[in-house]
C-alpha cells in the first residue's frame, strides 16, 4: 500500500459515511467481520426454538397452540416431506420475546406431547 491511502474495513456491514480506518481498528479484518456476524445472531438468539421427536399427527395450529401459553408466538411451522407433505417430526417456533422463548423452553423441554416425548432447544442458525 502506498503512502497517504488508506485502507478501510467493515464497509459491507457498515454506513459509507462510517466506515473506520483499518490502522485504527484492534481486530484483523477476518476477526472485525466473525464478531459482527456473532453480535447480529446474538440479536436474534433465543427467539427461534427447534421442537423435536414431534408425534407425526401434529399440526401447525397445534404447535402454536402449545406454545401459545408462554408468551406471543409469532410463527409455529412443521417441516414436512416434499412429495408426502407429511411431517417429519420436528419443527420451528418463533416468539416475538427472548423471555418468552426462554420460558418456553425450561417448560417445555423433555415433556410428552401426544405419547411422544419432545426435546425443546434454542435454534441453530445456519448460513446460506
């Protein structure tokens, strides 16, 4: 790099206008762009459960009905089989509350839901 350039980082997370000077900065570039990734899922951390060991008979109104009770759910879906549109037995449930879902889920977890018992965790957030 030449002398009086200057070398910026973050400009994809980032406001043009805020983009910070790489020689200011105390993260290596890979090291700024993995806590910025980690700092937008910790936002959303909490909000989506993963519901498995579902019994095959368990609708989508039924699982937010079950959920229901622990606070504002905002999404209840079951992933199903493409040609079948059976369901596969495990499933998604969103809330709009971190407190909510953390209820949800100490209550939840380990409990039997139509003779099955079901396992409650927090979402893992896959990238695409």
């Amino acid at each position: 790099m030449s002398k009086g350039t200057t070398q910026y980082q973050g400009s994809a997370f980032k406001n043009v206008n805020e983009r910070t000077p790489l020689s200011s900065c105390k993260l290596a570039p890979h090291q700024f762009v993995w806590t910025v990734k980690k700092k937008k899922m910790a936002q959303r951390i909490g909000l989506q459960l993963f519901v498995s060991r579902l019994s095959s008979y368990t609708t989508n109104h039924e699982l937010k009905r079950l959920f229901s009770p622990f606070g504002a759910v905002s999404e209840a879906r079951l992933v199903v089989e493409s040609k079948t549109l059976r369901p596969k037995g495990f499933g998604f449930v969103t809330f709009e509350s971190e407190a909510d879902a953390h209820k949800a889920l100490k209550a939840m977890n380990g409990r039997i839901v139509n003779g099955r018992l079901i396992f409650v965790e927090v979402a893992k957030d896959t990238e695409r």
